[in-house]
C-alpha cells in the first residue's frame, strides 16, 4: 500500500509542479502567491533565444504553437486556444503583392488574441501571385514547354515582382511590428 501511496504523491507533484511551468500561477489559488509572468498580463517587447530556450522580456517563455489552417480566426477560437495553454497562434497571410494592403481582418485577429494573451506570428506564401500576373503576365513562371505555370505561380526572376513584393513585405512588417501580442 505504501508503494501505491508514493506513487501517487509523486504523480500529485509532478502535477501541480506541471501547473505551475505551463500557466505560471500555482495550482492552488488560496496560496496568494502570484507568478504570473509579464508577458502573460501584458505585450512582451523582446523575444530572445539562448542556450535553446525562448525568453519574452527575459523571462521563460513557453512555446506552444497553435498552428490551425481549418477554423475561423474569431474571439471565441482565442478563447478556446488560450484555454489549452496556447501561447502562439500561426496567423496565414493573403499578401497583396503590387497593390494597396487591407489589414482590418489582420488587425481583428491580433485584437481577439490579445484579449485572450495569445501571441500572432504571420505567416503567407508568396508563390501565387494570381492579381500580380493578372496585370503582369511577363512575370509568369514558366514551365519547359514555355507556357505560364498554373495557379497564377510567379517567376521570382521578375525584377518588378521582386521589387513589389520588397514593398508588399516591407508594409506587412511595419504594420504588424508594434501590434500588441505580436511573435515575431
């Protein structure tokens, strides 16, 4: 019997020592003790790498990148995520490659992480360019027969699409660098 009860206060520790590095508060709230990390209650400004570990601000950070292509990206899914100790959310990008950029879903995406302290990381692909070939259709890829590739891919030998999409991710970069939550 008295084996059965050490594993089980061994099993009730790891558990509540689990609690603890994974939420940053203690598993027992009458304690008054609060460790709750600063970048949980507030935008972490630096994240930084060493020796393998990921620091927000200086402090550990845990990484548990949610990384979710099939769902709508609505208050309730941060809520959801932030419930299973989610601390990063993977945030796909439609890039409008040439042209002006439209970050108002962008912009409520990183707002209801926020409010759940979710951090957004984006992420887009840049391989199809179906507006920008649609205007410049020179900068299609070409297969070996010569004849454009499908899904509107683009040649990155285009100088002009190069240079757009140096402007299309210079723009991204400015707007999401001072969002609240942002990883990156």
């Amino acid at each position: 019997m008295s084996a059965l009860l050490r594993g089980t206060t061994k099993t009730g520790a790891f558990l509540i020592v689990a609690w603890v590095v994974l939420t940053g508060r203690p598993a027992l709230p009458q304690t008054g003790l609060s460790v709750q990390p600063p970048w949980q209650t507030q935008s972490a400004k630096v994240f930084t790498v060493k020796d393998g570990a990921i620091f927000a601000d200086g402090e550990p950070f845990p990484l548990n990148f949610e990384f979710t292509w099939s769902s709508n990206f609505t208050e309730p899914f941060f809520k959801y995520a932030s419930q299973f100790l989610n601390t990063v959310h993977y945030e796909p990008v439609s890039l409008g490659v040439g042209g002006q950029q439209n970050f108002k879903e962008l912009n409520q995406h990183y707002t209801d992480a926020a409010r759940h302290r979710v951090y957004c990381c984006v992420g887009l692909s840049v391989a199809s360019a179906r507006s920008y070939v649609g205007k410049y259709p020179e900068a299609a890829m070409r297969g070996p027969d010569g004849k454009p590739a499908s899904e509107g891919r683009v040649s990155y030998l285009d100088a002009g699409y190069r240079e757009a999409l140096r402007e299309s991710l210079k723009s991204l970069a400015v707007h999401v660098r001072d969002l609240p939550f942002h990883f990156g």
